[in-house]
C-alpha cells in the first residue's frame, strides 16, 4: 500500500474529527504560563493550567534555573548510570521523598513514563493489576507494557470482586485525584481491601502533591493513608513548578529494581539541570500554607458563583472544576465565545473524557484575584447565553 492511499483514509478520519467538534486546535502562547496570558496575540485571563500554586514563571524558580544553566550546563547528553547524574538530582530525589514519607525516590523524564516503567519491572504473566476506570491514560499505557492480568474497576464491589483473583502479586493502581472530575479515590477503602487481599496499592498523585494535605504531600496524606501506600508516582510539571519530569516514590526495594530495570528509566537521557534545580526552588515555596490557602478559597468562590449562575458542576472541593456540557460542540462553542471575550478555557471531549460528557475543566490558580474568578463566571454566562440564542 503507497502513501497515497493512506493519506486519503487520513484525511478522511481528520475531516471526521471536525466535522464532529472533536478536533483539538493548539492555540500558540507568546508569554509565559501564568494567570494572565498572551494567547494568538491577546491577553486573556488563564483558567486551564495546572500551575495551582503559580511556580512556573516565579522569580525565585527561573533565577535558580538561570543558575543551574550557568554552572550545571543545558542538558546531561546522558542517561542516568551512564554519567547522568549531578547531586542536585539525588537532591530532588531525597527532597520529594521527605515530603512524601517514603524510602525512596526515583527521577523520570515525565510522569508518563514513570507510569511506563512501573508495571513491567514488577509484575508479569503470574501477577494481577486492578485499575480504575477513570485513571490517566499513561497507566493504561504502562499497564499495557506488562504481562500481568488486567482488570478495571469502577466500584470497591468490582475492585474487591476482581481481588478474589488468584495471583502471585496483586497490584491496585489509582489516580490520587482524577484530572477529569477532579474527585478523589477512596484510598482509605482501597487500602483496607488491600490489607484484607494481601495487594499493594499505587496512586498516581499528579494533581494532588504540592496542593491537598497539610504539607502539600497529596492525597495520601490528606486521607491519612500515607504508610499504607506502596507506591506514589507523580510530575514536577503541575503544581511544582509546572516544566517536566516525573517519579516514583516508595518501598527501597521498588525504588532500587527501577533503577536496575525500568526502561524509560534505563534509557532516557536525565532530567536537564535547570529543570531540577527549579523543581527544587518550587519545593521550598510550595512548603509555604498561604499559598494552598488561597488556592482552596479561590475554589471554593468560584464554585459557589457558578452553582449560584445554574450550570452544572460536577461536585467535590478541588481546583479541578469540570462545568458540564455534555455535547462537545456545545462545550466547543462556549470555550471559543469565552475566548474570544478575553477568557481562556478549554473544552473536553471524546475521547479524552466519555463519549456524551463533554465539558470545560476549569482550573483554579492561587494567583487568581477576585476579579479574575468574576470575569471567569460572567464570561460564562454570557457565552451560555448566547449559545442559547444561537441554538432557537
């Protein structure tokens, strides 16, 4: 079969797209990430980053990227056990499992690859993974890398159900807080049926470190389950600091055979310098409580506007706030009207989240000021409105 032929079932499949709303548009920034914008030339107020905390353009994180440049150099040209590794590495390694409670910490160049490496340096063919419905799409990924026996659950019925499963090691893998609803797993209960089943429990906490608990140190944490958990699996490219990079936290051993095995791991260059000195910087201010403070009450006044303004939000208390929809060209139009009006948000649908609930995941900074949160919610209203109009 030529090219020719396979260009035009490619073009077809992308004229589907748009004929459906389902085409994704990469609008281009010309500022840095923020909660103010420079969007296509425009300004715009920023309500789909996950720069919770507002680290990824603070001062204090780009001087000591600056510094790290100069005295660490661009890039390590290497892998890790090769001659990848700087003490500012083995830093950020100790520093994220001090907040974390662990043993050990091991770096990757993305938390989709720390997804990627786990299952298959621990599991295989004699072994069972049980993942939720809802979780990101590198542990689907990653689990598909193993030989182990899948199973996805959505209830703790099915989860314990599938627990009854002969195997040699069982493995319940979660997101922490799930980026599409922004709920949170019931890591309590799933810890409990993993003590009852001889399983370990892994949560993928990207969008929980740095912001829930006392300390920042995510779901665990906050659900008072954190020498419960075997293994937390996250990014610095969100709340801390919001760049690259991933890990995986946990038991010594788990962490130790990762470095021995783990093929993203093996055979990725090291993280860059300035990455790690930032995320580092990034740690030292996300320790600060004012910031997770401001965050929270932002949340929750801009849930309480746009409850009080009808639309549908699905419920709980974090930064993710998905406003529903349903139809993606109806949630399409909205986001573009918000745009336009000075407002960016971004609309989600199939197959990023189910086919039929489409959405705009709005997320909240602490940098937003009061008037941001308002702008936000009239910018809503009058795209709704006019959807409205434009629809009878």
């Amino acid at each position: 079969m030529t090219y020719a032929s396979v260009q035009t079932e490619l073009r077809t499949a992308l004229d589907e797209l748009r004929a459906a709303d389902l085409y994704k548009i990469e609008h281009r920034l010309t500022s840095p990430q923020s909660a103010r914008l420079v969007v296509d030339g425009r300004e715009v107020l920023n309500f789909c980053s996950n720069n919770y905390l507002g680290l990824a353009d603070h001062p204090a994180v780009i001087d000591a990227a600056k510094h790290a440049l100069e005295t660490r150099g661009f890039g390590m040209a290497s892998v890790r056990f090769i001659c990848g590794t700087q003490t500012e590495h083995a830093d950020l390694e100790s520093r994220l499992s001090t907040l974390l409670g662990t043993d050990a910490t091991i770096l990757y160049s993305s938390c989709f690859d720390a997804n990627g490496g786990v299952f298959a340096t621990l599991l295989d063919e004699r072994d069972a993974v049980l993942s939720h419905t809802l979780n990101h799409a590198s542990i689907i990924d990653g689990i598909r890398l193993s030989k182990a026996r899948r199973h996805r659950y959505r209830t703790l019925t099915e989860l314990e159900t599938q627990l009854s499963t002969p195997a040699r090691r069982r493995l319940i893998v979660t997101d922490g807080v799930f980026s599409m609803d922004g709920s949170i797993a019931p890591l309590r209960d799933i810890c409990d049926l993993a003590d009852r089943y001889d399983a370990m429990v892994m949560v993928d906490d990207s969008h929980a470190v740095g912001i829930l608990g006392p300390t920042g140190a995510g779901t665990p944490e906050l659900l008072g389950v954190q020498d419960r958990v075997d293994i937390v699996t996250g990014t610095l490219g969100k709340a801390l600091g919001g760049a690259s990079g991933g890990y995986v936290s946990g038991h010594a051993e788990i962490v130790e055979l990762l470095r021995q095995h783990s093929r993203p791991y093996l055979f990725s260059n090291a993280l860059p310098p300035a990455i790690v000195a930032g995320a580092l910087a990034a740690l030292d201010l996300a320790a600060d409580p004012s910031r997770r403070v401001a965050l929270h009450r932002n949340t929750a006044t801009f849930r309480t506007r746009m409850e009080r303004s009808g639309f549908h939000l699905l419920p709980g208390e974090r930064p993710i706030v998905p406003i529903m929809f349903g139809d993606a060209g109806d949630a399409a139009r909205v986001a573009e009207l918000m745009r336009r009006s000075g407002v960016y948000v971004t609309a989600f649908s199939y197959p990023v989240v189910p086919m039929g609930e489409a959405r705009i995941r709005v997320q909240i900074s602490s940098e937003h000021s009061r008037d941001d949160l308002d702008r936000c919610v009239a910018a809503f209203v009058a795209a709704r409105d006019a959807e409205l109009v434009r629809r009878t």
